[in-house]
C-alpha cells in the first residue's frame, strides 16, 4: 500500500515522432541510439527507433526528455527487473 503513495503520475508525451517527455520514472534501464528502456510505475516502457537521444533526465523528479525518430513504445512487467535491484547508474559506478 505504500508503494501506491509514493508513485508519481506516469505521462507519455510524443510531439510530431521526434520529442517526447515521460513522467513518473523510477530508472533508466539501458539506452542506446536504438533503444530506451525505463522503470516507470506502470511497468518497464521499451522505445524503440533511431537517432535516439536522452536530452533532460532528473530521476529527482522522475522526468525524462527524449529526441530522435520514434518507432515504438511498448510496456512490460517490471516485476523481474526491480527484484534484480541494479540499475544502470549501479552497474556503470561499479
């Protein structure tokens, strides 16, 4: 129950397939030119396309800004994720 009080509201904005900003994020999982993929509260969100670039992130407030050409977006369970316990901060600082 306590888990449900501290999520921040999830937004998914996308403007012409080039900029978009996400909210309510708890992690970057990985990213490269190709591929984003972020923790949010409502499941691990996959993008997907080409020349993609994470222009703003504040994991503070949850927030993330991206570029690029947007091919897709799709959500998954995050569940096997978050009981691994190593984000991608903690797996570059090692």
């Amino acid at each position: 129950m306590d888990e449900k009080l501290n999520r921040r509201p999830h937004r998914l904005e996308i403007l012409n397939r080039g900029t978009g900003g996400v909210t309510g994020i708890q992690d970057v999982v990985s990213f490269d030119e190709n591929q984003i993929i972020l923790d949010t509260d409502m499941g691990l969100l996959t993008i997907k396309g080409k020349s993609l670039h994470v222009s703003r992130l504040s994991l503070e407030k949850g927030e993330v800004d991206i570029e690029g050409s947007f091919d897709s977006f799709a959500y998954s369970s995050n569940d096997s994720y978050r009981k691994s316990g190593e984000s991608l901060f903690g797996r570059l600082f090692k």
